[in-house]
C-alpha cells in the first residue's frame, strides 16, 4: 500500500492540536474545570471570605457564554465587602422551589451574603426523590403554589425580606437562560445589598430587569428580547408548555385573570415585569395583600400543569407594586 507522506503527517498533527487547543479554550472545557473546583472546594468548612471568593468565581463561569454587555453588567453586582446596613438590619429568606438537580448555585450565594448571619435558606422540594432538609410540598403548580404556601403559611412570621427563585437558577447543566436566571438572583440579591429601597418606584420590591440577551439566542423560534412583551400582552394563552398541556386558567386570556384575580388595571403588567419567578419583596409589601387574596390564587393552583402558573410569572412584579406599604399588619395577619 502507499506509506503517508511527510506532508500528509505534519498537517494531520497541526489539524490535531488546533482541535484540541480550541477544545481547550472553549466554555464548556473552562466550565467543567472550574465547576469541579469549586464544587469540591464549598464542600468544606469555609470563612466568609472564601465563600464570596467562591461565589464571585461561580459568577465567572457562568457569564463566559453571555455576550459581552452582559459580562460588563454581571461585573458591576459582584459581592461587595460588606452590605448596607438597609440590608444586614433585616433578615433575609432565600425560598427556593425545588424540583430536582443541585441547587449549589444558590447555596454559595447565600453563603457569600450572609457573612452578618442575617440570611438564611429555605427549600421547597416538589420532585420524586426526598433530599434533607428540603420542606415537601405536593407537584402541584409548579413554582407559584410553593410561594403562595410559604407566604400563607408563614403570613404572620415572615422574615423581614423574601427571595424567590427557581432551584434551576445558575446550575452547571442548564442552558444559557439557566445561567440568566442565576445572574437574576445575584442582582437582586446585589441591588438590596447596597441599601437600595426597592427597583425603579416601589420600596420594598427587588428585582432585575429583563437581561438583553444575544441576537443569536432564540426562544421558539423568535429572538428572546423581540418577543418580552408579546408574551406578556393582554391576550396572552398558553395551552401547553413542553408539550404538556396545561388546565386552562379562569377566564382566560391574560388580561381578564389579571383584572378578576390581581388588580383591576392590567396596565401595571407593562410597567413592572419580571420573568422567570426571581424577585425579593418586605414582608410590609405582602402584607399590602390581605391572606385571604393569596389563598384565593392558591388554590387555582390544583393542577400538576396550569395556565395559571404562567400568567402569575408575569403578575408577581405588579401585585406586590400595586400592594400597600404598610406600617401594621392587617387585624388578620395572625389568622391567616
């Protein structure tokens, strides 16, 4: 048979270390790399100091896929020497909705914030496997039956600010919008850190604004920014979703369950947006909202999939807006 040529050789070896150094460099190799190395290293007894060391590099990992504005921005919330009194005053409750997967993500970051002791987290797990120290809630309405137990539940006793998030935020697996979703926690998170009262006009309310994400990024088959507020309009329906389907809200569409259940002006949905179920909110703003009001859309919540669970993604922002500030609790709050 032929023998390979000299020439045939060295550019077969060039072909080969180009693939690897690309291989090298690439986010997922970098990814992998430093997700073992700061998994192992958080397994430990760790200062505060190393827990804000290991946070800030989680940050890190996560922002190499974002464009670049974003990896500006992510910068500017990284974890400061020390919060504002506004917030280490307060007691803060991280409430996670859980279904399955890790959840270090979040577990570092209250870790980094809590070096005054004030922060502490609370997990609600509605998946098939038990894990310790997760509270168990029944598979029912996704995220927004797990809020809606843990303010009625806890009305009376709340801490004095409540994050919520999704279990998924910032895990190593999800895709670009999980590793959004985590930057959406370390935000908030930064944004009552450094003593802010509240985003944009309401005290008391924290959250991020939408992320501008890459042109390239597309959220059924349209780019995700382009369609923010189509999937936020008054007519707004979502009959299935993963290709399950969902039990209809009632009414439907959007604007007519908002008007009925949340607050008669729907204009307040363009105003004050939030997606993807992350926010932070005083418990003087739940407070705003009778417990009764709650545990009205509490129990549409009856249903593994519902319309319901998505059209309350879009109106978190906005009930707790329109809530009032209150200085006392309402009469009931203990009979909740």
């Amino acid at each position: 048979g032929m023998r390979p040529s000299i020439l045939s050789i060295v550019l077969l070896w060039v072909l080969l270390c180009g693939v690897v150094e690309a291989w090298a460099k690439s986010p997922a190799y970098g990814s992998r790399k430093g997700s073992s190395r700061v998994g192992n290293a958080a397994l430990g007894r760790v200062s505060p100091q190393q827990a804000k060391q290991l946070a800030l590099e989680r940050y890190r990992l996560k922002s190499r896929t974002l464009s670049s504005p974003e990896k500006r921005r992510h910068k500017l919330h990284l974890v400061p020497p020390r919060c504002a009194d506004e917030f280490t005053n307060n007691t803060v409750e991280i409430v996670v909705s859980h279904y399955d997967g890790d959840i270090d993500y979040i577990t570092e970051l209250a870790r980094a914030y809590n070096s005054s002791g004030n922060v502490r987290l609370t997990v609600y797990t509605t998946g098939p496997r038990p894990f310790a120290n997760y509270k168990r809630l029944p598979n029912l309405g996704r995220e927004g039956r797990v809020y809606l137990h843990h303010i009625t539940y806890h009305f009376s006793k709340l801490s004095d600010i409540t994050l919520f998030t999704l279990g998924s935020a910032g895990r190593d697996e999800e895709s670009l919008l999980g590793q959004v979703k985590g930057l959406k926690v370390a935000e908030t998170l930064s944004l009552m850190c450094h003593g802010r009262e509240g985003t944009h006009d309401v005290r008391g309310l924290w959250y991020a604004e939408v992320m501008e994400l890459p042109k390239a990024d597309r959220f059924r088959g349209m780019p995700i920014v382009k369609q923010r507020h189509k999937l936020a309009s008054g007519d707004f329906r979502l009959k299935s979703y993963h290709h399950l389907q969902l039990k209809p809200a009632e009414p439907h569409p959007f604007s007519k369950w908002f008007v009925k259940h949340v607050h008669p002006d729907f204009s307040l949905v363009q105003k004050y947006l939030v997606f993807n179920a992350i926010f932070a909110v005083h418990k003087r703003r739940i407070w705003g909202h009778s417990c009764e009001y709650y545990k009205a859309l509490e129990k549409q919540l009856n249903a593994k999939e519902c319309e319901v669970v998505h059209y309350l993604e879009r109106s978190w922002a906005a009930m707790f807006a329109s809530a009032t500030f209150v200085t006392k609790p309402y009469p009931d709050v203990h009979r909740c």
